[in-house]
C-alpha cells in the first residue's frame, strides 16, 4: 500500500515538472532579443497627409522614431506633434523654414532654432535637446547657436533616399542594411516611407537590431 501510494505521489509530480520547465523556452523564444538599436528618423513634419499613417505604421511594429520637426509646421498643425508625443514618439528642432542655416548670420540662426523650440514647447509641453540642420549643411556659428538653446547636433549615418524618389523596397534595403548604432534619415512626407515601416522592423530584427532613441549626446541607445 506505501509502495503504490508512493509511486503515485511521483506519477503526479513528474509531469507539472516537465510542462514547468518546457514553458521556460518558449517564454525566452517570444522576447525579442535586441544586440543592437538603430534610431530610425523623420524630417520635416508634421505632415497633414503622412504623420498619422507614419505613427499608426510604427506603433503596429511596434517601433519608436525621433522626429525632426518645422517650427512653422508645428505652429500650424500643433495636434499632430501632441499626437506623436502621445504615440511614445520623441520630437527635435529641425529650424522654422528649413533654409540653409549656413547662410545665415548668428542672429537669424538663433531665430529659426529658438522660434521652433517655443513653437513645440507650445505644443506639446516638451523642450527639444536635439536639433538637426536642414541638408546637414551646418558650422561653427550654426553650432554655437545651438549650443546655447541645450540643443545637440544630430545628422545621420544612413540616408535611405525616400526624398530622392527612392522605392519602399529600395528604403527597406538601405535601412535593414544599417548596423548598431546607426541613425537614419527618412522624412514624414512619403507614402512609400510609410510603407517601408513594417519591412524595415522586421528586417532589423533578423539581425538582432531593434529601433532606438538618440540621447543627448547624440549616440543610438534603448528607448
């Protein structure tokens, strides 16, 4: 009787152990594994056109992006920066009417940065901490300027071309070539950016990369 009670109490135990450690494996497989982040990036929105598709693509990736943004633009369409704040995206200073800010003396510089991080302060309650020169034409007095608004330079290190006409399939092939620490150059302005944005996730992903946030010393790290 202790005997067949005994083998019974083990019968029991065994197979709770075996799905408990079985479970383990498939909980590990279904986290994505990050080696690397890559900052995806768009210019020059917000777009009444493009911005809402562009965060709808990038929250169904689950995906987070950086957006360079027109001070002007903001001023005129201040419910779509607040939405792509709300989405769990970050804005930065693109200038005020993108011009080439290497044309200008210190005074206007200072006015095409400072105008539009009050134009998204206004809109969205944050203070931009990154700023990209329209082009990436930029130089001392460019810098300069942008050092006294708190603002740190960013350019990228991958241009997909989407402002060159380039395809959704010529995009994804430029960004999922991209490795860890890469930050890229896209705008919210073109439905085949919008298009790319799932391919491009899932294309990072096969090589371990996941999208990330530029801090503001200008380096590519987790959101």
């Amino acid at each position: 009787m202790l005997l067949r009670t005994l083998l019974a109490a083990v019968l029991a135990v065994v197979p709770a152990a075996a799905v408990s450690t079985a479970a383990v494996p498939a909980a590990a497989e279904a986290a994505p594994a990050c080696g690397g982040y890559v900052a995806l990036t768009y210019d020059d929105g917000p777009s009444a056109q493009f911005t809402r598709p562009l965060l709808n693509a990038l929250r169904s990736a689950g995906a987070r992006a950086t957006f360079f943004d027109l001070g002007s633009r903001v001023q005129q369409q201040a419910h779509l920066a607040r939405e792509t704040t709300s989405a769990g995206m970050w804005i930065a200073n693109h200038s005020w009417s993108h011009p080439y800010l290497t044309n200008l003396g210190a005074a206007a510089v200072a006015r095409e940065l400072g105008d539009t991080q009050n134009a998204i302060r206004n809109a969205t309650g944050r203070t931009p901490t990154l700023f990209r020169p329209p082009y990436g034409a930029t130089n001392a007095t460019v810098q300069n300027e942008a050092r006294k608004l708190g603002l740190t330079q960013v350019t990228w290190s991958v241009d997909s071309q989407d402002w060159n006409g380039a395809s959704t399939d010529s995009i994804v092939r430029a960004v999922t070539a991209a490795n860890a620490g890469a930050i890229v150059l896209m705008h919210d302005g073109y439905q085949s950016t919008v298009n790319a944005v799932p391919r491009i996730v899932q294309g990072l992903a096969a090589k371990g990369l996941c999208p990330g946030r530029i801090d503001d010393n200008g380096r590519v790290v987790a959101p």
